[in-house]
C-alpha cells in the first residue's frame, strides 16, 4: 500500500538508539544516554536575546525561501573568512537543518542510476538520501586506515555513473578528522572526473589535539566550482533542535534548491533565522570558546577512563564530539566469549546490563563499531563510561577463566 520508495530506507539509526534510551528510561531504569548528536548546554546570549528581540517585534511572517538576505550576507561572510575566498549571499541557502540542505543537494544533482560515493562508517542519512533521490551510495571502506579514506579506494570506485562524493569531516560518527593532503588529492580526483563532492563540515569547530580542520575548497580552490559545503548551528551553537543550517555552492544549485524548498519546508524558522543572525552580528566567539573547552575537558576525562578498555583500542577522537570503539577483537569468534555477534549485541547489552545507551556501528555500515556521545555533563559521561568500561572489560574476564 505504501511508495515503494519507503522499501529503500528505515528510520535513521540514531533516532531509533535515542528512542531505545528513552524506553529504558520511561521503564524505570536509570540510562546514561550516549547516543545523541547534540551538546548539552545553556544558550549562547546573544542567540537569546535576537529570538527575544524578535518575539517582542511580533515577527512571524515568511522570510525569502531560502532565508532572509540580512542572514545569507551574514552566513556568506563567514564563507569567505573560513575558505579565504569572497562568496555572495547568493550562494548561501539558509535550510532547516543541515539533513535539509543534504536532502536538497541530493534531490537537484542526482538522477536515477546516478552513483555517489560514501566512505564508511557514514552517518545514516547520507545512503538514506542518495536512495531517496533515486540513485546508488558507493560505500569505501575506511576501517583500515583509521576511518579516513585512501584517493586510490575512492578512484577504484568511479565509474562513468559517478556524479558525486560525499566527504564528513570531522567525522560523524568516527571523529576522524581529514588531513590536507587526502582533502587534496579528493579534489584533485573530482575534477578530473567531473564528480561533485559534498563536503559536510557540520563539526568543523570541534576538532583536538593538534590536528585542523580544512576546507576542501581552500585546499584546492578549483574545486569550489563543484562543491556544496553543507554546515549547521546545531553543533557549533548546540542548536539542534531549532533546526537552522545553510549550504554553499554555484549560484545555478542554489537557485534549483530555492525552487524545490519552496515545493518542501519554504523558509526556516524565522525566530532560529533572526537569532542566528544577531550571533553572527554581535557574537565575540565567547560562547564557541567556551563549548569547545568544556568538550576537551570531556574528551581528555573520556580517553583516561577509556585507557582501562582490555581488548578495545583507545579512539583517536581527533574531531566532533563522539568516541567510536572499535570491537573487532572484543567479538573475535571464541566459543566461550559471551558477546560473540555484532555491535548490535554490545549496545543492548550495555543498555541492560549497565544503563548505558550507546549506538551500534550497524547504524554506521559498521558491525564491529559503537558509537559514544560526550557532548553530556562530565558527570553522566564519567558515571557511564566507567560502567561501560566496567562491563566490557568484565566480558574479557570471563573469556580468560574459560581458557
């Protein structure tokens, strides 16, 4: 009875681990949620005072489709300053979230049978929305490289129906973040064979240590003519469920997104418009300091607790806000290890057994993979993960006495 389009996706991975969450905890039981890709914080001011500002002013009419032009002039600024190249309010669509944005890019670039690249582990909408569009993903593997995929794998996947690579960084769910070098040769790659690349930046003010984040597009500047950079506020702001976010890219795409997101949502949230704006305008970059301090402090605390993992590599977590635990050893075949199966078996058994809710790599493309979330308070994230580790490391325990 139903499109046979629905045939083609499920409901997202993540959504389903979040709603696992709330299940056990409407149940009774006591749950260190893991699983979502939001950060638990207060406002930043200058965002509430501009939703304030524009509630008192009684503002609820409809703006352009694809955002005011005070807002695009603001967000094509910021453009230029973090690629180093001048971009105009004509390349910027304002879109309600960034899926918005990439179910957009999907829907005015694809045709049927078109084929677009995906590394995995991927973020869950990614193939969902190639799918929709009616063309293929193209999964390569990045398990072996630390989550970041070879030129040459990718180059082994082009065909003559390739029409676009998808590239995360920092990575949603790996954390990996994607050297110079490697950005480099992808775009090198695409022009070469007329492919556009989608470059999903959405973590790109969360990355650690020493590494950096890099647009593809002021790595090689002739790429820009065939790239969408795609980003939101949810991150950045812990914005994420006002749903504000906007692409970038060649004036004809983002006229074809204003025509269909007139047919789909039409303009995003005024108010979420006009606070993001205010930000933008009088923001001194306090508040972003500030989110991404308390996130190193979270991910140092979350690599010592996670250093005690027996059979599990410490994750390099060099972007985002997301531990990914690699249980390839942990689930090696033993006859008398008890998690002998798939992530999908750790993540309902830390849910049961330890409180703990976390998202299986199966949401990711990955069976051996669990995804953690530390954008929580540091005390849920130390209480959970030293359960966590509690459990996992009590699996190994019990393989060692049945030897």
């Amino acid at each position: 009875m139903l499109a046979q389009r629905t045939s083609l996706f499920k409901p997202s991975g993540t959504a389903a681990a979040r709603a696992a969450a709330r299940a056990a905890a409407d149940a009774g039981k006591e749950i260190t949620d893991l699983t979502a890709g939001e950060i638990w914080s207060d406002l930043a001011p200058t965002i509430r005072e501009g939703a304030i500002e524009a509630i008192d002013k009684g503002v609820n009419r409809y703006t352009e489709t694809v955002g005011m032009m005070e807002l695009r002039e603001a967000l094509a600024r910021k453009v230029s300053l973090d690629t180093g190249q001048i971009w105009k309010a004509e390349e910027v669509a304002v879109t309600s979230g960034a899926k918005q944005a990439l179910f957009n890019a999907a829907m005015v670039l694809l045709n049927p049978g078109d084929e677009v690249i995906v590394p995995a582990p991927y973020w869950t909408t990614f193939p969902a929305q190639v799918l929709i569009a009616g063309g293929t993903p193209i999964f390569v593997d990045t398990r072996s490289n630390d989550y970041v995929p070879r030129t040459e794998d990718i180059k082994t996947a082009v065909t003559e129906r390739t029409r676009a690579v998808v590239i995360s960084t920092p990575n949603n769910p790996t954390g990996a973040v994607y050297d110079v070098q490697t950005l480099k040769e992808i775009a090198e790659l695409a022009i070469n064979h007329n492919v556009w690349v989608i470059f999903d930046e959405c973590y790109g003010d969360f990355v650690h240590g020493h590494y950096n984040h890099y647009s593809i597009v002021s790595v090689v500047p002739e790429i820009r003519s065939r790239t969408l950079i795609v980003n939101s506020f949810s991150k950045s702001l812990a914005l994420a469920g006002w749903r504000i976010g906007y692409v970038a890219g060649p004036t004809e795409v983002i006229d074809a997104a204003r025509a269909l997101q007139s047919h789909t949502t039409s303009n995003p949230n005024v108010i979420a418009q006009h606070a993001v704006l205010t930000h933008l305008q009088r923001g001194d970059s306090g508040y972003e300091r500030e989110l991404r301090s308390r996130l190193t402090s979270a991910r140092q605390m979350g690599l010592e607790i996670l250093s005690y993992l027996k059979r599990i590599p410490v994750p390099k977590a060099q972007g985002s806000f997301y531990f990914y635990l690699d249980l390839t050893n942990l689930l090696a075949p033993e006859t008398s290890n008890p998690m002998t199966g798939d992530a999908d078996t750790v993540v309902h058994s830390l849910l049961a057994e330890a409180g703990v809710a976390t998202v299986s790599g199966s949401a990711f493309g990955d069976p051996a993979g669990i995804r953690l979330s530390y954008g929580v308070s540091l005390e849920r994230l130390e209480a959970g993960l030293g359960r966590l580790v509690g459990i996992l490391n009590g699996w190994e325990q019990h393989v060692a006495s049945q030897r």
